[in-house]
C-alpha cells in the first residue's frame, strides 16, 4: 500500500513540473531530501542490526542481562 502512494507522489510531482506549477528546481531538492532519507534510514538500521548481533542476550532462571561478545 506504502508502495503504491509513492509511486503516485511521484508521478504527481513530476506532472506538476510538467505543467509548470512547481519548478523544476523544488523536484531536484525534493529528490536529493527523499535520497538523503533513505541513505540515513538504511545506515541507522545497519548500525542497529550491528549492535544488535554484537550482543548476546542471555535469559535463564539464575541469570538476567546480556554479554557483550569479542568481535575479532
């Protein structure tokens, strides 16, 4: 569904600097802010992942909290 709206968000932005109601130059600012978005969410989710793995979570009867792993 996600999906869908952005690809017609897109197709609506690119009609309007088609028709001339919005400069070209917003669409271009637009795009470099949509890239930058992406580019910081993929590396926040990569950073989290990294932490995520690099720490064992350890759960039992006696024993609650987690350990940090060697990464050699």
């Amino acid at each position: 569904m996600y999906a869908i709206f952005s690809l017609l968000k897109w197709v609506v932005l690119i009609y309007l600097v088609k028709t001339g109601r919005i400069s070209e130059s917003t669409l271009i600012k637009f795009k470099k802010f949509s890239l930058a978005v992406i580019s910081m969410v993929v590396l926040h989710a990569s950073m989290i992942v990294h932490v995520v793995d690099s720490v064992d979570f350890i759960g039992g009867e006696m024993t609650d909290g987690y350990i940090h792993r060697r990464i050699i």
